[in-house]
C-alpha cells in the first residue's frame, strides 16, 4: 500500500519514534513561521538574536531557487501531498505533487523528487551550507540531476528539491530489465552517460566536486536510458558523524574499497572512480555490489572481488542476456570493459584511471 502525506507533516503517524515525532514537530514549526512571515507577524530569529546575516536568511525559512525551480514557493513546497519513496539514516526521500496557483486562481501542478535532511545529521554552519548548497544549485549537464529549490527553516530542517524521473534508477533496471532493452548498445550509453556526469563534476568546475556517495541507485534514467547523476555532493551538508556514517554505509553496500574505514581527502575522487567501476561491473553481470558467497557459508563478497576471481578460474562474467543477437565484435568489446570496469576498482586509489582516462577508454572500446 501506499503512504502519503502532507509534507509539512512529512512522517506517517505509524511511526511514532523520538526521531518521527521529532520531524513531525519541526515541520510543524516550519510551516508556523512562513505563515507568520506571510502575514507580517514578526519572527524570532534566535533567543539572543545574534546571528550572522546569511544565517539569519536561511533561519528565517527562505527558499533558495534555481534554474527549473523558478516559480517554487515555500508553501507550495510544504504543503504538498507527498509519498515516501526511499529513507536512509540521514534524509527521506518523497514524491510530492506541487501544486501552484497563479494570479487568475487557476492551477498547475508538477512532481518534484524531495529530499528532506534529518536536522541530527544535517551541517549546522549556515554560511557555509549557503555557499555549498549555491555551488550545487549552479551546476548544470545532461548527465546530472539539477538542484531546482532548497528550503532551510529555523529548526535546522532542510529540503532540496529536485525533478522526478518516471524510469527508475539504474538498480532498478539492472534487477528487473527486460531482454529488449538489456542489450550492450543500452548498456554502453548509460555507462559513458555517467562518466560524463563524473567527468563534468571532477573537471568542469573551478574546483572538482566529489560525488561522495555513487552508487547504481543515484542514477536516474529518462524514457531513452539517457543517465542522470543523482546526489552529488549532499554528503557536504551532513555533520562529521553523519558523513562518517554515509561513508560506512557506502562501504557495506560495495561501492568503495572494503578496507576504507573513513574519508581520506586525498583519495575522494579516486572513491567516485571505485564506485564508478563497480556500476560498470554491475551492468554488466546483472549482479548486486555485494553478494552472499554460497562457497564460503554465506560471506558477504564484493562484486569486484567476485569478479577478479571468476576472470583467473574463466568463468564467465557477463550476463548471457546481453549477448543475444551480438556479433563476437560486440563480445570483444564487452570483454574490454569488463578490464575497464576492474582497473576502476583497483585496491590501489592511485591505480585507479583518472575520469578523463575512462571516457578515453570508454570512446577506444566503441571504434
């Protein structure tokens, strides 16, 4: 069955935790304020009032807007109907419909992907959330989904809003993709859409952004396979523990280096190119990032160590769906990422290809 609710509830009354009522209230708040703001009713900013200026825009509840989310407001963000469609241990994921209304009272309505920050893990800086949040807000490429809007109340509640993709995310069409459309053609499109993502992220900017959490279910797919990038750069919104705990948690679903026990600065892009690696394995293989290992009572084993393995004993490691009706060109190719996708995943962060490198080897193995 399906959960809706308003966001400004934005917690069902099932769940009836510390945490969920927690939120419950902080929306609650949220909504208060804007509406005393709409009103002319003054707004405390803080007990002592002593708050920097950009602190105090974002402590009022202002909405920050960016290309595609013009026309957004906060109470259209808030009140909207909205269904859960992914929790992690940081933010919940909603499916919201934004209903807005013109000066004629006629309406029009769009649905929006929501991302809302649990205040306990959220960054508490405000100055320093502003500048990241508009750094994140100014990137634009095909291969990346946009930040369109971010809202940030008093209470330390955080929204970013996004578009929605009908198609699912890659881990979706990797588990269920049909024979017709899990063909290499579609499989070297969505990878060479990816690294295209990564490679604007790494390079197109005056300072590389990290990805910081790349994994098949952050990338969206549009009606023609076309990739988008989702979630870069949302671990820097989250306090040291909370990152810490994304960076744990990354590491137990496969998609950076099992020994990385935390976020070594020096190799933060060379972690985007592991877990870029193993996306490739994974569409390849069909596989999960991580699997349990029948030869070994159940041990959990890392997609790249499974196929390192399978690779020295000759198994084979592509999954047979993508070879129906391809000629032994396509095989050679196939065979050739298979490499490209283990060179990503090298124990070595200093071995791993840079994303340049990909995209060059990516472009070699479709002449």
């Amino acid at each position: 069955m399906e959960h809706k609710y308003k966001l400004a509830l934005i917690v069902g009354i099932s769940s009836l935790s510390a945490g969920t009522v927690l939120i419950f209230i902080v929306i609650f708040l949220c909504r208060r304020i804007i509406r005393r703001r709409d009103s002319g009713e003054p707004v405390e900013l803080s007990e002592g009032g002593n708050i920097k200026e950009e602190e105090m825009e974002m402590e009022k509840g202002d909405l920050l807007r960016f290309r595609g989310g013009e026309d957004l407001t906060a109470n259209e963000i808030l009140e909207a109907p909205g269904e859960v469609i992914g929790k992690s241990s940081y933010a919940t994921l909603y499916k919201a419909n934004l209903i807005s209304r013109t000066v004629s009272s006629s309406s029009s309505s769009s649905v929006k992907v929501l991302r809302f920050l649990r205040p306990a893990c959220a960054a508490e800086k405000g100055e320093e959330v502003a500048a990241i949040i508009e750094v994140l807000g100014s990137i634009r490429h095909s291969n990346l989904v946009p930040l369109q809007a971010f809202y940030a109340g008093r209470r330390g509640e955080k929204l970013l809003v996004f578009p929605f993709y009908g198609k699912g995310n890659l881990a979706h069409f990797i588990r269920d993709g049909n024979d017709n459309s899990y063909k290499w053609p579609i499989i070297y499109r969505i990878s060479i859409g990816i690294a295209l993502g990564l490679d604007h992220l790494h390079t197109g900017h005056q300072s590389p952004i990290v990805h910081g959490n790349l994994k098949s279910k952050n990338v969206l797919l549009d009606d023609d396979y076309q990739p988008c990038v989702s979630d870069f750069g949302l671990h820097l919104l989250l306090n040291p523990r909370a990152r810490q705990e994304l960076v744990k948690a990354t590491v137990a679903q496969g998609y950076k280096y099992p020994n990385l026990n935390k976020m070594n600065d020096g190799s933060e892009k060379e972690n985007d190119i592991y877990g870029l690696g193993v996306i490739f394995l994974e569409l390849i293989t069909k596989k999960e990032s991580i699997a349990q290992n029948p030869q070994t009572n159940g041990e959990v084993i890392h997609l790249a160590k499974f196929a390192r393995e399978a690779l020295e004993h000759n198994n084979p490691l592509y999954h047979q769906d993508i070879l129906l009706g391809q000629s032994n060109n396509e095989i050679a190719k196939i065979l050739k990422f298979i490499d490209l996708g283990l060179a990503c995943c090298s124990p070595s962060p200093s071995l791993r290809p840079h994303i340049k490198q990909v995209l060059e080897k990516l472009e070699e193995i479709d002449r």
